[in-house]
C-alpha cells in the first residue's frame, strides 16, 4: 500500500502506525495539484507492488467561511468574508484545482494502470456537500463535491466493461483535522450532534467498514454509487 500526502509528518505518523501493525505501506509527498508529479508518484507505487488494485482518491482541502458562520444547531449570522461578492478567484480556484481537478488526476492515473488489467477499484471522497448546500462552508466546496460525484458517475459508465468499479463515500460532518480543526471542539461537537437523527457527530472509523467494502470483492456489482455516511442528517432534525 502507499499513501500519498503533501504533509510529510502525516506521512510518517500514519506509515509508522500501520507499519506498527504488520501492513505493508510506503508513502510519499506528492501534491495532487502537480499533475506530473501525482502521475509519477502513482507509477512508482505500481512499479514497486506490480499492479493497482484500488484507488482512494480521498484528498481535499477547507474552502473557508461561508456566508453563514456556525453549524448547524448554533447562532448563525451573516458573514460578509464568504459572501459571493468577497470571493476572490484565488480562494475559488485553490478549492477546486485540489478538490476536483486533484480527484480527476487521481482518477484519471488509477484508468491508465486498470484497464490492460481489466480490473480495480476506484473509491472517491465527495461529501454530503455534494447533494445539499450548507451555508457555513464556502461555495466552492459544493462546487467541487457536486462535480466530482458527477464525474464517479461518468467514469463508472466508462470503466464498467473494463470490470473496473467506481463509487464515491459521501461523509456528512466528521471530527477531522480540516479547516483548523474546529470539529475537534467539543461544544461544537454537541450543538451539531442536535441536529443529527442519531444523536451525534461523526468520525473516520464510521467510514472504515463502507471503503472496505468497496475496495473488495465484496462490492464486485456495485459502481457508480455515492453512498452518504452522515448518522441521517441528510433526512432532518426530528427531536
């Protein structure tokens, strides 16, 4: 397995934990944005282990405020910094140069090793962002889930007869480091927990059994699905 990051520590931290359990994995610094360097990064993977079996195109950055400051279940004003006429094209184009224009070379690089192969497992991160708008996370940010969730779909139809699966894991809110780090407060974890059917926030381990799922045999007649994991917030507030 390798993993491909632009934070080296991230790197070693998480090849150092896996390594710790028995797993196989090597990693490397690559920018998603650079799509020379993410292409030779990917066949330098295949070089090493011989094949690609699954891609998990999972690499994303914040988009900053929206024109709501808050989440759901707290006060929300105005916020003039992520209204549309204070949105600058390098704010707009940094989202979307690594949110879906990083996907697609990801994507694009995992078809050219499967199809002499016939076979693989494509899995990309969209968000619940991509099927409703909230408000409190720039716009660019649904932009780019929405069009890579499209594009799942598009490159599901295309690989299908190759025996290659393509399906995306839509999170809702989950307790990560992004944007700062706010979900990792407390307060914000239980405002937002109100509003979600089951009671509470979610965290990567919530999306371990679904991209297992995926990546295995298990899921050999599944492509071109966007599967949501967000506890049914998407369904709304019910007590």
């Amino acid at each position: 397995m390798t993993i491909l990051d632009v934070h080296a520590q991230r790197i070693a931290n998480e090849t150092k934990r896996l390594h710790g359990a028995g797993l196989d994995v090597r990693g490397q610094i690559v920018d998603v944005t650079d799509h020379k360097a993410l292409d030779a990064a990917i066949d330098k993977a295949v070089g090493t282990y011989g094949r690609l079996d699954v891609m998990f195109a999972n690499a994303g950055i914040d988009p900053g405020v929206g024109f709501i400051g808050g989440w759901p279940g707290m006060e929300r004003p105005r916020v003039l910094e992520g209204a549309l006429e204070s949105y600058t094209d390098e704010r707009w184009n940094a989202v979307i140069e690594t949110n879906m224009n990083g996907v697609f070379a990801t994507v694009r690089a995992a078809a050219r090793h499967m199809k002499p192969r016939k076979s693989g497992r494509i899995i990309i991160t969209t968000s619940l962002a991509a099927t409703r708008v909230e408000p409190a996370i720039g716009a660019a940010y649904m932009a780019a889930k929405a069009g890579i969730a499209n594009l799942m779909r598009c490159v599901a139809l295309e690989l299908a007869a190759y025996n290659i699966a393509v399906n995306a894991i839509a999170p809702g809110y989950i307790v990560t480091n992004i944007g700062g780090g706010h979900a990792l407060n407390p307060v914000e974890q239980k405002a937002v927990a109100k509003t979600i059917p089951m009671h509470r926030v979610g965290f990567p381990e919530d999306m371990y059994g679904l991209a297992l799922f995926l990546a295995s045999p298990a899921s050999a007649y599944v492509t071109g699905q966007e599967i949501i994991v967000d506890g049914g917030q998407a369904l709304g507030i019910v007590d």
